[in-house]
C-alpha cells in the first residue's frame, strides 16, 4: 500500500448527484469517481449552473446521493449517524446568517455541540479548542463583538474558526471568498492553505478564484459542462483542462499566467 493510499480519507465511487424535481430524478453529474487525502487542500471550479454546490451538498449529506458510494475513512456516509457524520465533516455554505445578537465567541462555540454534553456545558477541553481557533484565525480581539457589528472578512473568519472548533478532519466551504474584497480573498486563501498542513486538514472548497486556485491547491476537482477533472493543477495545464472552462472564443486560458484573458474579435 503506498503512503497516499494510507492517507486517502474521502472517497466517491460512481457517484451520480442531482435533486428530486416532481418525483422525478434529476442528475447533474454523473459517474463521479474520486479520492481526497488527508491534509490536502482541495478547489472545486466550474462555472455557475455545472453542480458544484450541488456536489458540496452531496458530499456533507445535505441532499442525498442519487447512486453511488461516498466513503470517508472506507465507511459509506449513509452508515454514519449524524452525531458521529458532524465529528468527522464539517460545512460552511454560502447562505448567510439569521440575525442574531450572539457574539463572536458564542458563534465559535456552537461548533463544540457535536461533542458537548446533554445539556451543552462546555468543558475546560471545549473552551481550549474555541479559544485554538480563533488564534489560528486571528480573531480573539473579535470574541466579544457581536456578529452583526463584523464585516464581511471578519465574518467570514469566524465561519472557519466555528468550522475549526468542531475540531472535525474534513471541511467544506462553498464559495468562502464570494463576499470579499481583494485582500481578504487572498488573507482567506492562504489560512484554509495553511490549516491543511499545519493542523492536517482536508479542506475542500467551491471558488471562481481560479487564478489563486491553480497557484494554491494541492488537487483541483474540475466541472465542466460535460466532464468533472480530478488532478494537479499541473497536470490539468499540461491536458489544457482550463480551456473547458468556457465554451466561448471570447475567454482564453492563458498557462503562463493562469488567468483567463479576453479575446477581442
């Protein structure tokens, strides 16, 4: 067994997503066959409409699977049950939060509820991984703001300290960087880069920051219109996959760059 085998933590098997419309089934993808390593950092790309967040969803049981297997750690996830699922994977999605008068601190602490007790005291162990995950975030001079007095970068922080405090060894984020200004884009980019190896993370995010994607990612899970990608960055340059991204003569992959560039007729 190689080293990469031993590490392999998430993996898909002929695996068909979609959604139920009129009790009917309808797929989005198809036959998806891939694996994750523990400790990788994963981008998910395509262009909006390819199932991407569909594929997220999937993924973190928050739509069912149309066929096929999804294993973490070699055990199918309909298997698992949902206190030990929320253990294991954790998920940050695009949808924003309810209003609420919570302060940052209380938000990062709802990530400790899968591992709680009853009546969800937190614990001397609990109170530690909250506090761990705002240092590595850099966001304990926010504990006591209340979430709504946050800017966009500054929430989005806090999202991945939540995430980081279920102290779970997969984590998804749809679209992390949507809402945020050139700086922080990049300021998240480098954090999920840096959690991966140095807390050993797998950490598997959707984004259109296709440039930052390509410079930063271990593996890149590409959706096209017609085919899903699952390889290096590299690899993928050199099979000249990015140039499915847009079936348009007006977008161009430029390799050198790894933007894509207008073509003015």
């Amino acid at each position: 067994m190689t080293e990469n085998q031993k590490n392999i933590i998430l993996e898909v098997r002929d695996l068909s997503i979609g959604y139920a419309d009129k009790k009917k089934k309808v797929i989005v993808k198809n036959q998806l066959n891939f694996k994750a390593n523990q400790g990788e950092f994963i981008c998910l790309l395509g262009k909006n409409g390819v199932g991407k967040s569909t594929l997220l969803k999937t993924l973190s049981k928050v739509i069912p699977k149309l066929a096929g297997n999804i294993l973490i750690n070699k055990n199918e996830i309909n298997k698992i049950n949902s206190k030990l699922f929320s253990k294991i994977l954790s998920v940050v999605l695009t949808e924003r939060l309810p209003e609420s008068n919570l302060t940052v601190f209380e938000l990062v602490a709802l990530g400790r509820q899968p591992h709680t007790n009853w009546v969800d005291n937190l614990s001397v162990e609990d109170l530690n991984m909250v506090n761990n995950a705002l240092e590595l975030t850099n966001t304990v001079h926010l504990k006591d703001k209340n979430i709504f007095e946050l800017s966009d970068g500054q929430l989005q922080k806090v999202l991945i300290s939540r995430a980081l405090a279920q102290d779970t060894p997969i984590i998804i984020f749809d679209e992390p960087t949507a809402h945020l200004d050139i700086h922080h884009k990049i300021e998240t980019f480098l954090l999920l880069k840096k959690l991966s190896k140095e807390a050993q993370k797998t950490i598997i995010i959707s984004t259109h920051e296709i440039h930052w994607a390509i410079e930063l990612a271990d593996t890149i899970w590409l959706m096209t219109a017609n085919n899903c990608y699952f390889d290096s960055p590299e690899n993928l340059k050199n099979q000249e996959r990015f140039q499915e991204l847009f079936d348009s003569l007006l977008v161009t992959f430029d390799a050198q760059s790894n933007q894509f560039k207008i073509s003015v007729p």
